[in-house]
C-alpha cells in the first residue's frame, strides 16, 4: 500500500473515532470522513456503549436555535471554522479544532448544531450578517425576520457571503 495512502486512511480514522467520541452523529461523521457507516455504528457503539442514537436528523441549524443552542456560541463556531479552513486545514480537521473552540464558550453546545450551523452558512441556507455596531457575524434566519445582534443587541445589519 503507497505510504500515502495508508497514512490519509489512518488520519481519517483518527478524526473519525475523535468526532464520534464527541458525539457527532454517524451520517455527518461519514460525509466528513467517507468511512462507511458499519463500521462507524461498530465505533459509536465501542465508545458509547449503545446503539447509534435513532431519528431523523434536524433540517437546518434554525431548529438547534429554537431548542436553545446558543447563537454566540455557534456563530463564533462557524467563524473559526471559516478562518481554520482558509488555512488550507482539511474540512474534519478544521471542524475538529473549532469545535474544541465552541467547547471553551459553552459546554452544553451539541457538536451536530455546530456541524448544521458551518453547513447551512456555507450552502446559503441561512443568513451569515454583520452587525453594524459591533461587526460581529452571526447568524439569522431570513430576509424577512427581524433578529437583533446576539453580541450586542443592535439590530442593524449587512448581509455577507460566506465561501463555499
């Protein structure tokens, strides 16, 4: 096996059995890492003991916010995100340092929130605004909505793109 290879499969690994240690669950953990999920639900069950953890998956972050998920906390999440895979980190190793970020802030934060959260800014799906008072990104649900700053309060806000 050429060294290159074995050493990529070993890397995935590792970022596999450390995403599924902090409880990303197994699909997302296969669309980052492209491990089959057997052998994902095989490691999930090794460490936590139980059965991969059944029910559908939340549509958007939107209802990670509703059930609480702090707004600083993912928002902060996805702009280190942005800002570790500009460093040409690849994507689970980036995930994996901002979410050793997200931790430090909160430690209810729920790692798949964070994960919908980087995906559905980066796919458009919800809006990615700067504050006009305190030029903080965040996140917001719509055009339509109004949603007030969760650093400062402030209301006002311009609309950015955020890279795929």
């Amino acid at each position: 096996m050429d060294n290159n290879i074995y050493n990529s499969t070993l890397k995935k690994q590792s970022q596999a059995l450390a995403l599924i240690k902090a409880g990303l669950r197994t699909p997302l953990v296969h669309s980052l890492t492209g491990i089959p999920l057997r052998a994902l639900r095989n490691q999930w069950k090794e460490i936590h003991g139980n059965e991969v953890l059944p029910g559908r998956l939340p549509m958007t972050v939107l209802s990670n916010l509703e059930k609480g998920q702090s707004p600083i906390t993912l928002a902060t999440a996805v702009a280190a995100f942005f800002a570790l895979e500009k460093r040409n980190k690849d994507i689970p190793a980036a995930f994996l340092e901002c979410w050793d970020i997200a931790k430090t802030f909160s430690i209810d934060t729920d790692i798949n929130a964070v994960w919908y959260a980087i995906r559905d800014v980066k796919a458009g799906i919800v809006l990615w605004v700067e504050c006009e008072e305190c030029s903080a990104h965040y996140i917001k649900g719509d055009h339509k909505t109004t949603c007030a700053c969760p650093f400062c309060g402030g209301v006002g806000h311009k609309y950015i793109k955020a890279a795929a």
